[in-house]
C-alpha cells in the first residue's frame, strides 16, 4: 500500500519532470524569464540532491534540450560520492543524451563544464567520445573553432587522436584551431576558404551559410547583397527559415517552392506555417496541409488509426501567443497536436477555443473559455479527450474544473472516456504546469511528436501513483531507451 510519503516522492518526481519538458527559462505569457529560471534552477537542484538516480533517468523523458544539458552538467560536477553502478548508468544516459542534442548545444555544455571547472576523469573521457564520433571535424572546426579549441584543451586531447586526423590533417585541424594566422594555405578546401574569408569578402560567398553569417559583419556587408550571394549555399531548411526576412530586405534570391516541407518535424513545420502570411497560407493550403499530415504520419507510424475516437480542445486564446523569446509556442504546439492526433484516431474531432474550423488558419485570440468546449468534447462520449491548453481558465474562471469533476464524479465514474491536459507553459510561479482539475492528469509538452508517450506517462500525473510504480516505469524507460540505436544530432 503507498504511504503518504510515497505519493508526495512520485509528485516530486513528476512535477521536475514537467517543468523539464515544458520550461526553457524564457519567458511565458504570465512570467517573466527570471521567475522560469528561478523556478528551474530549484527543481533541478532538488532533484539532484533527493532523487539523484530518477534525475539522471529523466533524460529518457522527452526533456528539452535546455534541461538536458543541464541535468548532464549537474551530474558532472556531483559525482564524487556516486556508486560505481550509478556512475556507469550515468555515463551511458549521458553518452546517449548528448549524441541527440544539437550541436551548438553541446559545445555550449563543453563550455560551461570548462566556465565551472568540472575536469574529472568521466567528465575528459565523455568529452572525447562524442568529439570522437564526430561526423565532420571540418566543419566543426570553422563552426564552433573557440569553443572546440576549449574542449580539446579541457579534455587532455591530442587532436590526432581524433579519427580521420593523422598525418596532416591533423596538423592543419591543429592549426586552425590554436595558430591560423602563421600557417599561411591549407591544403583542405574548407580550411582555405575559411582562411581567405578573414580578408577577401568573396571568400565568404564560398562558405556554408552558418559559418559566413559571421563574416559578413566583419565584411560590411549589407544584408541583401549576403543572402543574395550566400543563398546556393544554404540548405533547404535554411531557406525556408529565412524566406521571410529575405522578402522584408529586399532579397528575392531565397525564395523556396516548398517541395520539401514534409520532410521537416512536425513541430518546426508547425511553427514555420504559423508565421507564413494569412494571404500565402490560404494560397498554399493543399501544400501546408499535405505536408503536416505527412510529417505527423511520420511520427505515428504504425499506430496511425489506432486510438478510437479521439475529441480535441486546442487552445487558440490570446495567450497562445507565446512571448518575445516563444513567439505563438503555445499555439505551434496545439496545430501540430491536430494534426498527429488526426493522424492516431480512427474517429477525431477537433475544438478550437475560437470556435474556427480551419486550422491553418489558426491565430491567437479571444479568452480561454475551456469549459464549454471541454463540455462540447465530452457530448460524444469520445473513448479519448485531449486538452492542449495553458491552462489558465477564464471564461468563467474555473468553469473547466468544474465540468471535469461532474463529468468524473457522476457521469462517467468508470472513466470509459479518458482525459489528459497537455500543457506547453511551465507556471513559475506554481513551480508545474498549470492544471485543470485535480482529478485530471496533466503532463508538459515541449514538441508535438512526445504526444503519445506523453498521453500514455499521464496516467502518473493524478497524484493518485505512488513511486514505487513511477520508479519502476522509468527503469523500463532507460533500459528501452538504452537498448535503442543512438539518434546523432548534425
């Protein structure tokens, strides 16, 4: 039987585990970045101290790649009094875990591991097997040249120990990295240009387009004339992230025809969609919408038409909006929950706060009235309700909390219909995820695609699971993540 003292473990638990998918310490529509990262920095630091083996854990969890970086940046400097047992565990989530962060993410951890002086033997050895696994130190050299020359020097690293950099490749790699200016040519195409870049402005249009962005500063040169020039060498997704800020300056040299949008992540196309034009969404619908659904067709797989009937209430309210730093996050999130909700139901209906019926469409605005449409939800009798919402309930304020618990309490008391809050926004000032009800499971959302896994962790989340059970759902976790090939961020 789970004690009291259990519950409140598993409620620990859960709330880090929200907030570390939710939270990127930016700033929310009700809170300010300080309060987020306030708020974040006491739940790592709680965690870490009570519950050390479910904090390193959580890395299976669908965190985002702040928290994860941060996790793996606690543990580092904290390992001293750890098991042997534990401190092989961790070095394998940690392993793992930074092969599917970005790159930037990752040198920025190299950083802040050098900033905090964590120089322990795990720490130099996990440093050297992902610059090991690298699969262009090239481009990495020119990219991100200080602060790889840091985790070289950090990690004890002799550079031709790096594969593929004997001989003089290891030698030019060295010199880029610690004495450019008195090596004089490389014979490495991409280390020539580089080199030329630093004074011949038409090196810099030879360059890939991350790596002359910073150039063209130095260059002078104006915005239109580098993304006239630089856009042969963008990629396809560099293209349609700046299509629009090319058009406000001028340069029509960056155009895309928007034939490889499908193959986007649903969320980024999501967020990419919502910032097209009303006049050009409606002018590519056939497009947009074929391409959501082939990318949310993507993450379902073979559960695509799998769910039974599905109802839900996608939040469009004003405060969808997002912030300065997550412009319209909250309503990103709920279009590409649409869509992979869509995909998983054999019978959906979705229920936009605003009461529009087009989701490409979607803007933010009006008032969050979630009671009346959760009760439109529930008319069906769907075997499945999802609420993509921030939770704050206004319209009238706490009308959502009372429909759920009639709802639970006399109409429906053996839960043939399921409901799960799914929540974008980390509330500060709460330290979670604001709820509906407390009778209904609510989990944070960072990305669109942890929906089904995020639907199925919900049942954890009505503070009615003690953690014994939680435990033992994450060790299954680690030992399926673990077990799995490791994904390697470009």
């Amino acid at each position: 039987m789970e004690t009291v003292a259990d519950l409140a473990a598993a409620e620990d638990v859960l709330l880090f585990v929200n907030a570390a998918i939710a939270s990127t310490g930016q700033r929310e529509f009700h809170s300010d970045v300080d309060a987020q990262r306030w708020s974040l920095e006491f739940l790592h630091e709680y965690m870490l101290v009570n519950y050390r083996d479910l904090y390193a854990a959580t890395l299976t969890l669908s965190v985002n790649d702040r928290n994860a970086a941060t996790i793996i940046l606690r543990l580092l400097q904290t390992g001293r009094d750890v098991s042997p047992a534990q401190r092989a565990l961790e070095g394998r989530l940690i392993a793992k875990a930074l092969r599917a962060l970005p790159t930037n993410r990752v040198y920025r951890l190299f950083t802040a591991l050098r900033r905090e002086r964590v120089n322990n033997r795990r720490t130099r050895a996990i440093m050297r097997e992902w610059l090991s696994e690298r699969p262009d130190l090239t481009f990495d050299a020119i990219k991100y040249r200080s602060a790889f020359r840091d985790a070289v020097r950090h990690a004890h690293l002799r550079v031709d120990d790096l594969p593929h950099t004997s001989g003089d490749a290891a030698g030019e790699l060295a010199a880029v990295l610690f004495n450019w200016r008195s090596t004089g040519r490389f014979r490495t195409p991409q280390f020539e240009t580089w080199r030329r870049a630093h004074f011949d402005r038409r090196a810099v249009f030879e360059l890939p387009y991350t790596v002359a962005e910073g150039f063209a500063a130095k260059h002078r040169i104006t915005r239109v004339e580098f993304l006239e020039k630089i856009a042969p060498q963008m990629t396809r997704g560099e293209r349609l992230r700046l299509q629009r800020s090319a058009a406000r300056v001028g340069a029509t040299g960056v155009a895309s025809d928007f034939t490889d949008l499908s193959r986007m992540p649903l969320t980024r196309l999501a967020a990419f969609v919502l910032a097209l034009p009303v006049v050009v969404r409606e002018s590519r619908r056939a497009e947009l919408a074929g391409a959501l659904r082939a990318a949310a067709l993507r993450v379902v797989g073979p559960r695509a038409g799998t769910w039974g009937s599905v109802a839900a209430v996608l939040d469009d309210s004003y405060s969808s909006s997002g912030s300065s730093e997550k412009r319209r996050r909250p309503l990103v999130v709920a279009l590409a929950s649409h869509f992979l909700l869509e995909a998983l139901a054999t019978e959906y209906r979705p229920l936009w706060l605003s009461g529009d019926v087009d989701p490409l469409m979607a803007r933010a605005r009006g008032v969050t009235a979630l009671g009346d449409r959760i009760l439109d939800g529930l008319e069906s009798r769907p075997e499945l309700l999802i609420v993509v919402s921030d939770g704050w309930d206004n319209a009238p304020v706490g009308m959502a909390a009372a429909v759920l618990r009639v709802w639970e309490e006399r109409i429906d008391p053996a839960r043939s219909t399921t409901v799960a809050h799914l929540n974008p926004v980390f509330d500060a000032a709460g330290l979670q995820v604001r709820r509906l009800s407390p009778s209904t499971p609510t989990v944070g959302i960072r990305d669109a695609e942890n929906l089904p896994e995020l639907v199925a962790f919900a049942r954890f989340a009505t503070g009615r699971t003690g953690i014994a059970e939680l435990r033992a759902h994450i060790t299954a976790q680690v030992d399926r993540w673990l077990a799995e090939e490791a994904p390697c961020a470009a």
